[in-house]
C-alpha cells in the first residue's frame, strides 16, 4: 500500500468518488452497452435505445456524469473508455457477485507425498485447491476468479487455473503488480529453526501459518506498494521465469509448460529447497524430475547465480 497516510486518504476520497459516479443503474447499463456494441462506440440515439430509456433528461444527465471518464464524447457518438473497460472486468471477473463451487475433480497426477491422486476443488471463499484426497497434502492453493469457472467444462477450469497462477506469480517476481500495475517489493526470506521453535520474518506474520508452502525452508515473500496485493511464492517458480532455466530444462527432457505447477517437483516440494548462504541469503533449488540431476542456486535479487549437479 502507498506509504504515506495522506497519498492513502486522498486515494480513498477519489475512489469514492468514482464508485458514487458508478452507482446508478442506468450508468452501468450504458458501459455495458457501449461494451457491447462493435468497437465501444454508439450513436446518442443508439445508446438510449440500447439501454431503453425513455426520458431524454434522465438519460443525457446519468451520460452526462459518465463522460471525461469512462466514456468519451466523439463527432460519431459515444465510446467507452479505458476506466470504463477495468469497471467492467471487475463485473466480468464474478468476485463482486458471483459464488461458485467446483469439484472435487480427480486429476491425472498424483500427490508427490503419498502417491494418492490429487483432485482439484474450487469454494465460495474464491480459492482453488490443489490437494491429495488420500494424506490431505496441499500441493497448490490459490485464488481464482468466478470469471474463470464460466463456459470451461472441468479440465478446461483446471487448465486455467495453471495458466492464471503462472502469469500472477511471474508478473510478481519481476516487481510488477498483476492486480494494479503498482511497484512490487520482493524479498527471498527463509524460516530460521532454533531449538525446535521457528522464528523470522515469515513466522511473525499469521498468515503464513495456512499458506500451502508453509513448510518451505524458503520462499519470495511480495507485497504491493499501491494495493492489498500480497503473498509467499515458492522460489522454484523463480526458475520458470529464466528462458536460459526453461531451455536447460528442455534441453534435459523436462517440459515445464505443459507440466502443471503442481507435478512440478521443484516449485512444491519443500525438500527440493536448500538454503545455502544466509548473508546474503542464497538458496539451491534441485530439479528432481529431470532425467538428469539438476540444481540452480537462486541469489538473494532473484538471479540464478549457479546451475550444479545434484544427487535426487
């Protein structure tokens, strides 16, 4: 979040502001149909007869207070502007409205602590979850947007749920947020054991203790500047990030595209984690489903400083 309180006060009275433009019903009828319409632009006439109203005051005030904003004026008509398409994506994303529920669905691969089958299950708490049915290993957990559930059969949900999760994850990792564009603080922290108890940065925080990757000796800890956006990504995801990673991967027969994260050995097991050095704090992360032994040694700015050979 922004850190000083007065840029948070002032953002906060804007974005009221924005919410009470937006809390008529006819003006979300009209960014919807200007949504709709070919290439976001109607004519006066048009647009009223789209969102069918009738009283021509009501209609040119509610446009009226839509406009320099999210929809602008222009010698054809109206078109809907760039703030009007992101109020749309948040409707369109199903978190404000929508809960859903999916699952358990059985999925091909299988729990890397047991050898039970993992199954996909998807809540109203709008998160998805990767887990064993058998010893209850959390393999993956993650939010996912209603939005994803819709018009996709099971394996299609799956699938994008994958895809979603890489693309957040990486977008993290290079200090952008995926959520609003704001500046990413990134920092590699570890646990620190000490006569059975754990301490550090990760354990003073709560909400570690139900993150998936809790038993990690290490993770990438980021966190917004700008919005509520955080979280602890596991550092083998690091390695997805780094074409020279991916093509040595390749070159050694393994697929990390079209393996899902969770049959990815090196992002969700914790004993595939090693720290290294601790100042600055070096962490190893082995590659244990290549064909051949693999190890990167992932530096404390997020370069991959080393590949070794290991014993898997």
């Amino acid at each position: 979040m922004a850190s000083d309180p007065s840029e948070r006060v002032q953002a906060a009275t804007d974005a009221e502001s924005a919410f009470m433009t937006l809390s008529h019903d006819l003006r979300l009828e009209i960014l919807l149909a200007l949504w709709d319409a070919p290439g976001f632009s109607l004519s006066f006439s048009e647009l009223r007869k789209t969102v069918g109203e009738r009283d021509s005051g009501s209609f040119t005030y509610h446009l009226s207070e839509l406009q320099d904003h999210f929809v602008a004026k222009t010698d054809e008509g109206y078109e809907l502007q760039y703030p009007g398409h992101r109020v749309l994506d948040a409707i369109q994303s199903g978190v404000f409205h929508e809960q859903v529920a999916v699952g358990p669905v059985e999925l091909d691969e299988h729990c890397r602590s047991c050898g039970g089958r993992l199954t996909f299950t998807y809540d109203t708490d709008y998160i998805a979850r990767i887990r064993c049915a058998d010893c209850g290993n959390r393999a993956l957990e993650w939010p996912f947007d209603p939005g994803g559930i819709a018009d996709r059969d099971d394996d299609a949900i799956v699938a994008a749920f994958d895809r979603r999760t890489r693309l957040v994850w990486s977008c993290a990792l290079e200090g952008v947020c995926p959520f609003c564009a704001g500046r990413i603080d990134r920092e590699l922290t570890r646990r620190v054991h000490e006569e059975g108890a754990c301490i550090g940065v990760i354990e003073q925080l709560d909400r570690y203790d139900e993150y998936f990757a809790r038993d990690h000796p290490a993770v990438v800890a980021v966190d917004c500047d700008r919005c509520s956006f955080y979280s602890f990504v596991p550092v083998g995801v690091v390695l997805l990030t780094r074409p020279a990673v991916t093509g040595r991967l390749h070159d050694a027969g393994l697929e990390v595209r079209e393996t899902p994260l969770w049959d990815l050995g090196f992002v969700v097991d914790a004993g595939a984690v090693s720290v290294r050095e601790t100042d600055p704090l070096c962490v190893e992360v082995s590659v244990v489903d290549a064909p051949e032994s693999l190890g990167f040694t992932v530096g404390d700015s997020f370069e991959v400083v080393d590949e070794t050979t290991t014993e898997i």
